[in-house]
C-alpha cells in the first residue's frame, strides 16, 4: 500500500531550535506587532517545557508565535504607553491618544 500525498506539506520545527532563534533575534531588542510602528518592551513567556518566547510586555494581543513575521525585533527606543508606565518611565509624548477621555 502506497502513503497517502498530502493536501498541505506540513514542515516539522522543533521546538527547542525556535526557542533558540527567538532568543537570538529579541535578546537586548524590543518587538512591533504587525505593521505597527509602536516598540514594546520584550517579555519572556512560558511556551512548551521550560521553552519561552518573546512577547510584549504590556500583554497586547496578537495572533501566532512569531514564527511568520507577526512580530519582529526592533532597535528602536520603547514608544508603548502601557510598556513605558509598567518599566516605571514616564509616557513617550509622541504616542497620542486615540480619543479624549471625558474629564
């Protein structure tokens, strides 16, 4: 009996050479999510084992493990508002708010 073909080729990675390479990339970095010009604060986050990942710190959703370019390192200085108040700086005045809070 012949193995099936597969509909969708399914690249195996292993874990602990991921791990490995996102350490790599987002050691001594900050990370954007997306197409967004924001720089967050790196946090470590438990993923399988004793493997972590990088994440940011403020806890801002986004979808994936990294592994498709959802989030990507950056040099630049941290611009979050929440990453800057929960690392005790004082606000970046280049982020705006979206909207006016009523007073």
């Amino acid at each position: 009996m012949s193995e099936p073909i597969p509909l969708f080729p399914v690249a195996r990675v292993d874990p602990a050479r991921f791990a490995a390479a996102q350490h790599r990339l987002f050691t001594g970095m900050r990370l954007r999510i997306g197409r967004s010009g924001i720089a967050h604060r790196v946090a470590w986050v438990p993923w399988l084992d004793d493997l972590t990942l990088p994440s940011p710190a403020c806890h801002q959703g986004w979808s994936g493990l990294g592994a498709a370019g959802e989030i990507t390192p950056t040099d630049q200085p941290v611009t979050c508002r929440k990453c800057l108040r929960l690392g005790g700086e004082p606000d970046d005045p280049a982020q705006h708010p979206l909207f006016a809070l009523p007073g």
